[in-house]
C-alpha cells in the first residue's frame, strides 16, 4: 500500500480546526444555518461596475425600478390642513425669557387629550409656516400680530356664521309654522305644537304665581305628574324658588277630544312630560299645612312624549 495518499490525508485532518473536526452532522448543520442567516442579514457589498458591451455590440438597457406606492391609510403630509388644525387649537407664546415657545390653549389640543406627538407636530408645523425665531423677540412680535389678526378673522368669521345659521334656522322655522298653519304638514312633535299654537307662553309663571282671571292664552312647559285627580285629569307639579328650601307649585291638566298623546296608562307617578294647553280657569286647594292656595286649570292639547 502506497503510505503518500495516507500521510497527506492524515496532515489535512490534522490541519482542521478543532470544532469542525469534533462536531458531530447535527451540529454541522445548525451552524450552516447560521451561517446562512448572518449572510442574509448582512447589507450588500459594494456592486461591481456594469459590464461594458463588446464592439459593436448594442447596450442592454437596465430595468427600470417604479417607486412604491403609499401603503393604503398611511397619513400623507397635508400643510394647509395641518395649519388649519394648528391655528384651531390657537397657539400663543409663552412669557419668560428666551427660547420661548409655543403652547395651545385649546385644552382639547394639549395632552392628555392630544397625544404628545400630536401636539409636537402642529407647534412644529406653525413655527416652520411662519418661519418663527424662538429667540428673537421681534420674530415672537410679527407672531403675535399674525395671531391677533387671524383671530380677529376667525371670531368676525364665526359671529357671522352665527348669524347666518340663525336666519336660516328663523327662516325654516316660519316655512314650517306656515305649513303647519295652512295644513300643508302636519305636527309630528312638541315643537311642532308650540309653533302651530304660536304665541305660547311659559308655563311655570302660571304655576308659581296664577292670574286672577284666567286668559285663555296658550301656555306650555315641563312638569312632574304628581298624581290623577279624577279621570281625565291629572295634576302636575314644579318645584321653584331656593334649592335649600323648595316651593311646590301645581297644575291641572285636563284632557279634551283635542288632547293629542294623552296616554295615561304609560304615564307614570314622578315622571316628567311636556305639556301644552289652554288657560282656561283656577281651583283652589289645601296644603298639608292647612294653607288655601291657587292652581290653574290648563285644557291640554298636545302632550309631548
């Protein structure tokens, strides 16, 4: 037998290092694994330069590689918008010396209502539109001017809005009455009732304190149901005067063929309802004290529910 093949395959074994001449297959191949995973893991070498085309020979032209799109919902960057939603939360500087900064008093734009990341973003957003120096009091000034003046925008702007919404809410509110009036709708609601019944008069000045003669106007309001005097009519009451020491004062509503909603077996002892009659008379009645006092009787036409 020729001893070369065996001295050599004998000094390359030797050369070995230790652990991948003593590790077992299975040990093998966790490292081979590993060893794959850092490879994967670890960022690319520097690319070698393209090939040059041969003489002659046309270039092939590298794949062109698109953008990604934007993950649908990720926020996208909105200036305007998020400079409107910073001049909502109305920023102003602090006192003190500088660097100033800048706070909201809007408490629903300060933490914890607003996240703090939130909040950080729309300062950032106003000092970046603004170019705004916190260190520089005359920067802190042109601001402040900035902010007086939209201010006084905003609050021109919202009186006006005010005023707007107002007439159009009178607006569809004579339509409706009008409808209502000439039969073109019909009432569906308590306020319904109070505009076809137009003018209606507030309720507890009555209770607290009754006319000496009744004046068959159209009064409404909230009272408790106290209890049921007789069929068909039903006392209420209101508490006025001082919270330490309340005053009762009373009503009786009478149900006519021109009630609507009087429902008396779902009304219930204690329990509130809206009311809207006709003053029609007073009865007197006795307090447990023993005192005489005076109660108007409201000929009820709409019952709210």
């Amino acid at each position: 037998m020729n001893s070369m093949p065996f001295k050599c395959l004998l000094l390359a074994l030797v050369m070995q290092p230790y652990p991948a001449f003593a590790q077992n297959p299975l040990d093998q191949m966790r490292g081979m694994i590993e060893q794959l995973k850092n490879s994967v893991n670890q960022p690319p070498g520097p690319q070698q330069p393209p090939a040059q085309p041969a003489t002659g020979q046309a270039a092939t032209p590298a794949p062109t590689i698109s953008p990604p799109a934007p993950i649908s919902g990720e926020p996208q960057s909105n200036i305007p918008a998020d400079l409107e939603a910073a001049w909502a939360c109305r920023p102003v500087t602090s006192s003190g010396a500088p660097p100033y900064d800048l706070v909201f008093t809007n408490s629903n734009c300060r933490p914890p209502k607003m996240a703090e990341s939130e909040n950080r973003r729309l300062l950032d957003v106003l000092i970046q539109e603004y170019k705004i120096n916190l260190s520089d009091p005359a920067s802190l000034r042109d601001f402040d001017k900035e902010l007086a003046r939209r201010n006084k925008a905003r609050r021109e702007q919202e009186l006006h809005a005010r005023e707007v919404q107002q007439q159009n809410d009178q607006t569809a509110k004579e339509e409706r009455q009008h409808n209502l009036k000439t039969g073109a709708a019909k009432i569906t609601s308590f306020d319904d009732a109070k505009l076809f019944y137009a003018p209606v008069k507030p309720l507890h000045e009555v209770m607290e304190s009754p006319l000496l003669s009744p004046d068959g106007a159209i009064y409404s309001g909230n009272v408790v149901l106290d209890l049921q005097e007789k069929p068909g009519v039903i006392r209420g009451k209101i508490l006025y005067g001082y919270r330490e020491n309340p005053q009762a004062a009373y009503v009786l509503m009478q149900q006519t063929k021109a009630t609507v909603n009087f429902s008396p077996e779902s009304m219930r002892i204690g329990g509130g309802v809206q009311v809207l009659g006709r003053y029609i008379q007073n009865v007197q009645y006795q307090t447990v004290a023993g005192e005489t006092k005076t109660a108007p009787v409201l000929e009820v036409l709409y019952f709210g529910k």
